[in-house]
C-alpha cells in the first residue's frame, strides 16, 4: 500500500515537473510560438480565399522560391545578432546569378563555376566584413555602399541584360533537379540551416556572435579576436548570398544583374520578425525560418489573388514596420 501511494506521489512529482518545463519553454519561446501562430492563421486564410493555395503544385513552388531566401536569412541571422546589418545581399546575390551565367557561356565547367561564384560572394562579404571589423565603419554605411558598387560589377559584366544557360547545363540540377523526391534547392536550405542552428547555439563561434551583440567589449577583454569573428560572419554572408544567386540562376536558366532587388529588405524583415534582436545579442533560426515563411507565405497567397504586385510592395513595407515595432517593444533598444 506505502508502494503504491509513493509511486502515485512519484508520477505525479514527474508530471508537475513536466509541466513547470513546459511552461517555462513556453515563456523563453514565446514570440516564436506567436509567429508561429501567425503564420498557421495566415495559411488558413489563404487556403480559404483561394482554391489553388494548398495544391501540391504550389506548395511545390513555394518550397523552390523559399530555399535562397532561407539560406541567405539563416547567414543574416548571424549578421544581425553581432548587432550589424548586411544590406548588400541582393546585390551579391545578382552578381552571383551574372558570373554564374557569364562563366558558363565562356566554357567554365560547372565545378570550376560554382566554386568561382561562390568565391567571389566570400571576398565581398570579406570586404564588407574587413572595413567593418577593422575600421569601425557602420555596418549600414558599408553595404550599402556595397549594395551599389556590387550590383555596378553585375550590370557590367552583363551589359544590363539577361544571359542565358544552356538547358543541358550540370549546373541546372542545384536549381531544379531532385534527389529521392525532394528538391535540390530545398536540401540546401535545410542543411545550411541545420548547420546554422549547430553553430549559433551549439559552438565557441555562436556563443562569440551573440556575445559581441550583447556588449562587444566585454567578449573582447576576455580575449576574444571579435574582429575575426566579425570578419568571418560577413563572409558568411557574402557567400550564402551567392549560393542564393546560383540556385536562382539555375532555377530560371538565365542570369541577370536585375535579379534581388529589395531582395535584402524581405531578409532582414524575415530575420527580424522571427525574433532576431535588432539592435543585436538575440539570434534564432527557428524564428528566421518562420519570418521566411510567413513572407513567402503572404506573398504567394496575394500572387494567387491576383492582387497588384504594387499592393503587395504596400503590404511587404508594412510587415517590416510591424516587425520592427514588435523587435524593438520585445528586446528594447541597444543603448550606444
């Protein structure tokens, strides 16, 4: 009888303790949890309002539009976390479609081609990361320097126009092809968004990059080389922004030094409203992965309702001033 009645008193200790877990998971997740309630309310008024929202072939295609901006998001949520800001993504990520495009026509194999892209996406994340880290230049003022200077190379070695990519191209695999039924483009997001989650949470380097957004000097007199760490996560950056532009240019079987215009603002939105720290020293994946959604998501749904892409430019600004609101309200403002 005594057995029986501590084993009750055990079982019930066990769940209380579950449930205390629970609730403070809850709390330290909250406006994950709340987007995440967003973004479930905003598929179901889409799958209400449109018939074709929940198709296969949507849900498809989503998924393809969706993996560069997961990829380059996942790199931003890095960027933002030391309390910096990377504006010259878009530009990057053209530039990468242009020399992805230009290489091939000028007899590049696709091996030499994706390494060279991606490269040189590194060197002008590195760039951006150099005069950051080690000149104390406002983040801001860089890239968006960069923004201009790198969508300058892409119109010139393109002449303003589109390249096209030969349709027998090795290369058209990373943006279309499938491996055991799931798209390329997808697999890509999904490790590189793995690995994100890896190393912030899990790594010195993660642990550094929220550091520095917190109190920068504090991690620097404990011996850290923040200017490195700085240095790295812009390279980071510039080279997932490439990525982005090699699966977009295989995806559309042309490149062009038009493509990602405001392509920076849906990132740092995305990147914002998922619970990213603005001002720095709070960083999520997870929540990256649902501001990239939930942008998707709204920009898909509107698209299938023929609603003025003007309109949708009108609702992108105003998510990003909600997101923003909402960041500052929740994390508060970093004190200079």
């Amino acid at each position: 009888m005594n057995q029986t009645k501590i084993a009750n008193n055990t079982e019930a200790k066990r769940e209380i303790q579950i449930g205390q877990n629970w609730k403070e998971w809850a709390v330290e997740h909250k406006q994950i949890l709340s987007i995440f309630g967003i973004l479930i309310a905003i598929t179901f008024s889409f799958a209400v309002l449109t018939d074709s929202f929940l198709t296969s072939n949507n849900a498809l295609n989503l998924i393809m539009q969706l993996a560069p901006n997961l990829i380059v998001a996942v790199a931003m949520t890095f960027v933002i976390t030391t309390g910096g800001i990377d504006l010259s993504v878009g530009s990057i990520l053209a530039l990468a479609s242009a020399l992805t495009a230009v290489l091939l026509s000028a007899g590049f194999a696709t091996p030499v081609v994706l390494l060279l892209v991606i490269m040189a996406g590194i060197l002008m994340g590195s760039i951006n990361g150099y005069i950051v880290a080690y000149h104390a230049i406002p983040p801001l003022i860089v890239t968006l320097a960069a923004m201009l200077y790198v969508r300058g190379l892409a119109l010139l070695i393109t002449g303003g126009y589109s390249v096209a990519i030969a349709s027998d191209s090795g290369l058209l695999t990373v943006g279309i092809g499938t491996f055991l039924g799931i798209p390329v483009p997808a697999i890509l997001a999904i490790l590189i968004m793995v690995i994100g989650i890896i190393a912030l949470r899990h790594t010195r380097y993660g642990t550094y990059v929220t550091g520095i957004g917190a109190n920068e000097e504090a991690v620097r007199r404990s011996g850290v080389n923040t200017k490195t760490v700085k240095l790295f996560t812009y390279m980071f950056s510039g080279g997932a922004a490439a990525l982005a532009g090699l699966i977009i240019a295989s995806r559309l079987g042309s490149g062009s030094s038009n493509i990602g215009l405001m392509f920076e603002l849906d990132i740092i939105a995305a990147v914002v409203l998922g619970g990213t720290a603005l001002f720095g020293g709070a960083g999520t994946i997870i929540g990256s992965l649902i501001g990239v959604t939930i942008i998707g998501v709204i920009n898909n749904g509107l698209t299938l309702m023929q609603v003025s892409p003007y309109v949708i430019q009108i609702v992108e600004g105003i998510v990003l001033l909600i997101a923003v609101i909402v960041n500052i309200r929740v994390f508060g403002r970093k004190r200079m």
